[in-house]
C-alpha cells in the first residue's frame, strides 16, 4: 500500500460484502483502513452488511423469490445503515478518513451526519440513480437494468439524498458507470446472481443540473462543487484538476442551460443497448468538451483521439 500510494494512486476501495468475505476478514480490513490513513490514503468504502443480506438472499431464494421484482428487499436500508455505523466506527478507531461510496437513503446519511458533527473524517457520495428513480422501477419489464447494490429505495429517499447533498451531508455525484448490455443483466436468476451496475456517465451532468440546479434543489454552485471540485479535492487531483485557473488544466464543460433533450439511447455513447432514462426530458445540455484545452466532444459528437488520457500522479489525502 506504501509504494502503491507513494506511485500516486492515494486511494483504495474496501468491499464490505460477501466477494470481499469482510466478514471473516475485519480484523484485516480495519488495519488496511489504518495503513491508509497513516500514509495519506483515503478509504473508499461499499457500505452494506454482508449478514443481513446472506440470510435475506437464502430465504427469498428458498421462498421462490425470484428476479428483480424482489431484489430491493434482498438489501435493505438497515443493511447499509448498520454498515456504515459498522465503518465509521472501525474508521475512527483506525484513526483513518474514510469515504462512503453510492449511499441511497437515511439509515446512511444519519450515521454521517452524526459523526461529522463529532468532527471525524467522513465523506459521503450519491450517485445519479438514487436522485432520480426509485424502487417502483423494480416492477417494469426488464427492470434487471435498474439493479444496483444497494438497490433503488423508496420514492421518499430520493428528496433525502438531494437534501443530503445541499447540506454537505454528501460531498459528492459520481456515477460507478458499468456499461453492461441487457442480455448479462438478465443473466442471473435468483436475487443475488443479478448483476449490479449500469451506463450513466453520459447523463450524469444534464440530469444533475436539469433536477438539481433546474428544479431548484441545488444551488448553481452547489452543483459545481459536488460534480467537479469536490471530487478533484478529496482525490488529490486540487487544482490541476477542478477549478478554473491559470496553470491549471482546461478540462472546461460549455453547458447550454436552455437546450431541451429528450434523453434516447440511440444518441448515447455507451455500448450499453439500453438507457437507463429514457425518454426523460432535461433542460440543459453540454455543447463542448474541453480536455487540457483540448475540444474532445462537440454537440454530441466526439473528436478526441483515444490514447491521449495520461496517467495523473494524485497527492495525498488533505481534508475538504
Ligand atoms: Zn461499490
């Protein structure tokens, strides 16, 4: 971990699920937590509880409860909430700042808020589908494509996460983008052989600010802050990366707040064969992409050549 950090990549993420067996392993995860901690690297934590979901997926699978129909009560709120209290408290006594990845309702953000009142090192993200979509998905046809772990919560939660996000509960919007087709989300059968994840990067920034800045739940630079600096800070990328200054890149985006779009998939650049919101109408779109000045995407259409990504040396972990 010392010469991986050393190398630049200040970052580690820690499973707390059953592919990591976390909890067989704790006693070895809190000192990976401390390891990080002690040589400037934040912990990025997936935040559910492997014991509660275990004996939830054998009883659904026993019962015939099957698909994704009852994949939400396969991961319950409680089931994140009691993981994230179960890591802000290891994170405290490894006396490391963590950062709490994909968080979807209450029984996470509670714990946060808490112990960021208390003054420790916490951080929280959402991503993009636990702001506009909720549980009601589940009873569509092909409703594997909305599978996530944690899965869509009930419709009130979606209004927890914007007020989480105005009120620094959360720092941060990021997406987890997986491109899966459909035919490998139908893949699996029973509630725990669904594969999570799914294309969003695209839509990430119109539907933030459309819903967000658009709807009058985020501040213009509220939603600068949780997209763009934010994330630039707590990764050791300030300020080559995140703001607009001299000496720092010109990774701009030219955003047409008056451009309405209907979002269809046949004008995404995922390999994805579906779209998570289609038909969903936004106010607001990206006219230009700009990379270290660079324009790489102009009205939908990508210019940039691949290869030109370069391999950034991230500092170590500073506080927001
Ligand atoms: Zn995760």
């Amino acid at each position: 971990m010392a010469d991986a950090i050393a190398e630049g990549h200040t970052s580690f993420k820690l499973f707390m699920i059953g592919m990591a067996r976390f909890d067989e392993l704790a006693a070895d995860y809190l000192k990976v937590m401390a390891q990080a901690g002690k040589h400037g690297a934040l912990t990025n934590v997936h935040a559910e509880d492997q014991c509660l979901i275990g004996y939830l997926c054998e009883q659904m699978t026993a019962e015939g409860k099957l698909g994704p129909k009852h994949f939400p009560d396969s991961r319950p709120r409680e089931a994140e909430g009691l993981a994230v209290q179960r890591a802000i408290s290891m994170a405290k006594y490894a006396e490391a700042p963590i950062y709490l990845v994909h968080l979807s309702c209450e029984e996470a953000l509670a714990p946060i808020r808490q112990a960021r009142a208390h003054g420790q090192i916490i951080y929280g993200e959402t991503r993009p589908l636990y702001l506009h979509l909720s549980r009601e998905r589940f009873e569509e046809p092909d409703a594997e494509r909305y599978v996530g772990w944690p899965p869509l919560r009930e419709a009130s939660q979606m209004q927890v996460m914007w007020d989480g996000l105005r009120s620094d509960n959360l720092q941060t919007v990021a997406t987890d983008h997986c491109g899966w087709n459909l035919a490998q989300k139908k893949a699996g059968k029973t509630v725990d052989e669904l594969l999570p994840g799914m294309s969003n990067l695209e839509t990430l920034i119109p539907m933030l600010y459309s819903e967000g800045v658009g709807q009058g739940k985020l501040s213009l630079s509220r939603f600068v802050e949780v997209s763009a600096t934010n994330p630039a800070k707590l990764f050791g990328l300030y300020p080559q990366k995140g703001t607009i200054a001299v000496g720092s890149d010109a990774d701009i985006v030219i955003f047409d707040t008056k451009k309405d779009v209907t979002i269809r998939h046949r004008n995404m650049h995922s390999r994805a064969d579906y779209e998570l919101y289609e038909g969903f109408q936004v106010t607001g779109w990206p006219t230009h992409t700009l990379s270290r000045g660079e324009v790489i995407v102009e009205n939908g259409t990508v210019l940039g050549n691949a290869g030109r990504g370069q391999l950034l040396k991230r500092k170590r972990f500073a506080p927001l």
